[in-house]
C-alpha cells in the first residue's frame, strides 16, 4: 500500500516531463482537414452493421467506428452531439479558428471535426447513399441549421462539395462588402512571369492549397499592404480600385448611436470627446460607402434603391448620406414640427433618379412635401412641348 502511493506521488511531481502524447493534443490544428479515408474495407463493416436511428436513443453512447488505418479509437459519441472519451468523461470538443468544434484522439493521433465524427458514426447510411449517387464526388458534413457548433445528428447531413458551396453563399450576406477575401487578387509566378487574376484570395488560396489559418494571415496582409505581398512564390495585389476616392470625393464618419434600434447619424454637436467613439460607417459626397476594413462601394440595388449592409443590417444609401451633409436641414423639419406628433422624415431625389446618390441630389422632406414634389414633377412630366411643325 505504502509503496503504491509513493509510486503515485512520484508520477505528480512537477520535475517530471509531461507524456509526449499529452502535449500533442496542443499543437496547431488544420481546420481546413477532411477525414473521410478508410482503409482495409473497414468502411464497408462499419455500414453494415451501422446504428439504427430508430432504436439508439438520443443521450446513448455508442462506440464510433475505426476511421483510421482501422485502429479503434475506444470513444463513443452519442446523437446530441457528444463524445465520451475511454475513461467515460463527456466532451464537447474545443473550438477551432474554423468555428468548429474539434476534439483530439490520442489512438489516432489527430484531431478531428466532431461533426464529422457524429455524422460517421450515425449517418453512415446516408453517406454511403450519397456516394452511390454522386460516385467520385468528396463529401462534406453540412450544418442545417447553420449553426457550426450544433453538432446533433438530426442537424447533420452529407452533401457533395459544389452543394455545401451553393448553400454557403447563399446563406452569406450580399455581396460581402465587408469582408477582404472576396475582393479580386491579381497574382504573378515571380518565377516563370505567368500572370493570373482570381475572383477573391479564397479562389486564390484553394489553387495553392494554403490552409485557413494561413489564408486569413494573407487577407490580414493584403489588406494593410496594397502594393502587394508575395505568397509562396507569388507576388499577390488586391483589386485597389475598391479602396481608391473620385475627384472631389470626400468622406463624413457616421456612428452608432442607438444600437438596438440600429440608427447611426453624424456625431452630435454636443458630444466635444469622440476618442471612445468608434466610427459605424462612413459615406461621400459621390453617394458611396466606406467601410471599416476601407473597401468603398456604391451599394447594390434593391426596390430601386441602393442598400449597403453592415453587421447584417441593411441600410439605404441616400437615407446615409442625406444624414451626414444634410444634418441641419434635417433639424430644421424637426424643429418645426416640434410639439406635433413625431414625424419620420423621408429623404427625396431631386433628379427623379434613385441610383444618382449625390449630396446635392438629396434633400429632407416630410412625407406631405415628397407627395406634393412627386406629383409636381409627374406632372411636369405628362405636359410634354409640341414637336416643331406638329401644327
């Protein structure tokens, strides 16, 4: 006895080296790996006696099957999404830069996507239908609901490559204005002079199989250095037109100032110190956007307005710009109908013409006045001159 816990107490002593495999599990992990191999015909004995949905209840565990070289792993994995490691501890898994969520396997000695874990375990049946009907296609673990971190099997299903993609994009916000990678790269071999334009520094990082982390390095760079950086033998530059001001055009800050209701307006007079004030957005007199990572664009059209979207909200353009350089007109309507019942002013075009967001286009109004502007000019419109010799 007396031996046995000394034997133990010398295995906790901090002199002694931790187990190689124990600091493995801390090493940088490839978001961006699949694990859909299988070796020595394991694939086909797992799907034959794969987990009847029916019958396994939602918090059993039950033993996952061997993904690698045919090793068992010793954990279970249950249908809510959790794993239980071989000494019987319940584990979610850590988050990864990917948003995923990962767990280390020391019989392997990997870390894999617990989705894909899940998903191999009780969808085999539904993979290996899909790779019947799509025979060559690789195979990806798509979250319904989009939601990375909800890894029940219920929210889990196989889908081809060019499937999971549509979804994706379709679930992104339009166009993306915010976000680097998908602004055009122009990319030069400095070896052999080849020159290739890519539609985003994602397209360009798939055709050097640059791995996420790495990507999002690249993306940090391009976009503090314009004049381009060199990537794996390749001299990258970012489509700079999308940072570059018109003649004449100059910027006017907007910020945040009523975060639940989403309304941002110039900086108030009254506030002197705006040093702990983080601008929301910016716009021009030219009827553009400038957003924080210092892409500008003109917007994309809606209803026959231009929007701009910005942390999922979206916004009219004109509305923006009329509250930067119209401020004191703005207060003026406001002031005047002051102690009557509040008033939402409406921003007009001058010129009839929705796309034409320019500062001296735009003007506020109340909502009797845009009627009255709008039928004038429809007016003006119907009484058309004579043609020359009609008479």
């Amino acid at each position: 006895m007396i031996s046995s816990l000394f034997s133990r107490s010398l295995l906790r002593t901090p002199s002694q080296a931790a187990p190689l495999q124990c600091l493995q599990q801390y090493r940088f992990v490839n978001p961006l790996r699949r694990f859909s191999t299988f070796d020595n015909g394991s694939h086909q004995d797992w799907v034959a006696k794969s987990i009847d949905e029916k019958i396994c209840k939602k918090d059993d565990f039950v033993q996952m099957p061997p993904l690698f070289n045919g090793v068992q792993s010793g954990w279970k994995a249950s249908r809510d999404g959790r794993l239980q490691n071989t000494t019987g501890r319940v584990k979610r898994g850590y988050l990864g830069q990917s948003g995923y969520l990962y767990i280390w396997i020391t019989a392997w000695k990997k870390s894999v996507s617990v989705h894909r874990l899940i998903a191999l375990t009780f969808l085999a049946k539904q993979k290996e239908t899909k790779e019947n009907a799509f025979p060559g296609e690789r195979l990806e673990v798509d979250h319904i609901d989009g939601d990375k971190q909800n890894n029940a099997a219920e929210n889990l299903q196989w889908v081809t490559r060019k499937e999971h993609a549509q979804k994706t994009a379709a679930s992104l916000q339009y166009p993306g204005q915010t976000i680097s990678s998908a602004f055009p790269v122009y990319a030069r071999n400095l070896a052999s002079g080849e020159e290739i334009v890519f539609q985003s520094i994602s397209a360009f990082a798939q055709f050097l199989e640059t791995p996420r982390g790495q990507r999002m390095l690249a993306v940090a760079r391009l976009a503090d250095h314009l004049q381009g950086v060199i990537i794996k033998g390749w001299i990258v530059k970012i489509d700079r037109t999308k940072f570059q001001m018109l003649n004449g055009e100059y910027f006017k800050r907007l910020y945040l100032v009523c975060e639940h209701e989403r309304r941002v307006t110039s900086l108030p007079e009254c506030l002197k110190d705006t040093s702990d004030m983080a601008p929301y957005i910016e716009v021009s007199n030219r009827g553009r956007v400038r957003y924080l990572n210092g892409r500008i664009d003109a917007g994309y059209p809606i209803n026959g307005y231009l929007y701009a979207t910005l942390n999922r909200v979206k916004f009219r353009i004109h509305r923006l710009v009329a509250e930067a350089f119209h401020q004191e007109q703005k207060q003026a309507l406001l002031d005047e109908n002051a102690g009557n019942k509040p008033l939402r002013l409406q921003v007009d075009h001058k010129d009839r013409n929705k796309l034409n967001n320019r500062e001296e286009n735009l003007q506020w109004v109340t909502p009797p006045m845009h009627a009255l502007a709008t039928w004038k000019r429809r007016k003006s419109l119907d009484q058309k001159p004579h043609a020359v010799g009609s008479q």
